[in-house]
C-alpha cells in the first residue's frame, strides 16, 4: 500500500494504489492507524459498487443507519444519499446537505465517530469540496481564559435547527415540527474537551451547527461564550479545505474535526447558495461507529 501524504495541509492522507474491494485485514487496520493519525484519509481511484461501499463500512467497523429514513438509499439503507437528481422519476435521497460547522450526530448519545463519503456525481461548474476544521489544533493554541471556561464543561448538542422538512411533515405547524424532533432526538451532553481514545490527544467537541448550549450555564452567558469558541475555531489556520475527485472516498474520524460542505467555482472563489442554478450532484456517505467511545478521560 503506498501512501502520499497531503502536502498542501496539515491534516489528510491519500492512499493512492489500494482497491478497497480487495484489501485484506491487514490493509484496513493500516487504513485506521493512518487515519486516527492524519485526521482524513481519502482512498483515491476507487471503483465499487453500493454493497461494496456498505462492505467496506463493515471492514472499518460497525455502520450505522442514519436516524431519520428520508435520507436513506432505497435499496440501501446504510447508505445516506445526498443528492438533488431523481432516481426512475422519483426523489432520491435529501438535497444541500450539511453547509453549516458541525460533527455529524453529535446530537447523539453516543456520536458516530467516523465518516466515509462517496461522490457519485460531482458537478462541473461549481467543484465540491469539504472544508473541516482541526479541532486539536484550535484547542492546543486557543487563549488559556477560553480553555479556562471550558474546563470541566460539558456541551449541550442538538441536531434541530437542521431538520429537514419532509413531505410527511406537511400540514404540522412549527411547534409540532419541533415537539416531534424533541421526541425522536432530545438535546444531548458532551464533554467540551475529550481525549482521543487512540491517539490520547485532547481534542475539542464543538461546532456552530450543533453545539447550542452549556449545561449549568444561563442562555445568554453560554451563547456569549459559544459565539467566541466559533469565531475562534473558525480562523482560515485551522481550516482545511479538500476538493472531491472522482473515485474518490473520504473517510474521517469527527472526534478531531468539524465539517461542512463547500463549492468551488472556476476561479477557486467560493459560490454562494443558489438553489435554482445548481448543478446535478449525487454523494453517498456512511457513518461506522469505530468501537472506541466518544473519548476517555
Ligand atoms: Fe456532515
């Protein structure tokens, strides 16, 4: 297995002569070093098809059905679609997904540590990329007074203000919309500082998508608080920004980073959200849970 490591960031590891298909035990469990390491690993020119990207969610540990069915595959239901195409004439899967900082279900209980997505249709116009932010690295420089209100707290996550509308969903009123989020996935408590369960490294648990609060902190006080942990995670130093190939799968571990989808124009400048002049655009994603917790002490 050869590996490149990215040089134009700190954080990202291409592997760019493995076909995922046919690795062996061996070759996965490099795949994970490599990964709690570099943060991202992104498997270059790879071919397969859906049961195999499900395979490989199960060679890397234990895939998870995301908790809400109108993002599911059809056929797949381990597969998370994010697409605005149709498929045989019918919608398929849930469009502009995840254009905000965040960890994904970190409004769980027990977060999904890792991530794998798979382009399918990557559009020509506008390029996607996914931006994340180095969470280790903003704790390890962030001014000690922040650390210092951070210390011992723990953060309230919630996925609601990003619920997405279903068609179900018509006919309820805002606050039934909200009561029923509030039943399927109540707000959840996560330390602010967590310690890599493999790599030791303490690392925040934090983003402006998901994080809303501070347990035992009154609203005001913690949003204030909140508002300048954002600012500061969110410096273009931490940030690190990856544009998707083709046969691409990029697979990362959300304990260090944040995320959030980016497009690209010819120029390289960022393109502001136009629903009506997108492109076609298809990705599949997974989530695995990695047999490791959250974080330890
Ligand atoms: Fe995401």
């Amino acid at each position: 297995m050869n590996m490149d490591i990215s040089l134009n960031a700190e954080i990202g590891c291409f592997i760019t002569d493995l076909n995922a298909v046919k690795a062996s035990a061996e070759e996965f469990s490099a795949i994970k070093k490599l990964l709690y390491k570099h943060k991202i690993v992104i498997l270059k020119d790879q071919n397969m098809l859906e049961q195999q990207f499900c395979d490989l969610a199960v060679a890397l540990g234990e895939p998870i059905p995301y908790l809400q069915e109108n993002y599911h595959h059809p056929d797949y239901p381990l597969i998370f679609v994010s697409s605005n195409v149709e498929q045989n004439g019918e919608k398929f899967g849930v469009a502009r997904t995840g254009g905000y900082w965040h960890s994904d279900t970190s409004f769980l209980d027990y977060p999904v540590a890792l991530t794998m997505l798979y382009p399918q249709i990557i559009p020509v116009n506008s390029r996607r990329t996914t931006l994340f932010i180095d969470l280790e690295k903003a704790l390890d420089e962030m001014p000690t007074e922040l650390k210092r209100c951070l210390d011992n707290r723990y953060l309230i996550q919630r996925g609601k203000w990003k619920y997405k509308v279903r068609e179900e969903d018509v006919g309820l009123d805002m606050s039934e919309i909200m009561m029923l989020i509030h039943q399927v996935q109540p707000p959840v408590s996560h330390p602010a500082v967590i310690r890599h369960p493999a790599t030791g490294n303490k690392t925040l648990f934090a983003s402006r998508g998901f994080t809303i609060g501070i347990d035992g902190m009154g609203t005001d006080e913690a949003n204030t608080l909140l508002e300048s942990l954002f600012d500061f995670i969110e410096q273009d130093r931490f940030i690190s920004e990856f544009q998707w190939q083709l046969g691409d799968i990029i697979i990362w571990d959300n304990r260090f980073l944040a995320h959030k989808a980016g497009r690209l124009a010819e120029n390289n400048d960022p393109v502001s959200g136009d629903i009506n002049k997108e492109e076609d655009t298809l990705v599949y994603r997974i989530i695995i849970r990695d047999g490791l917790p959250l974080g330890n002490k």
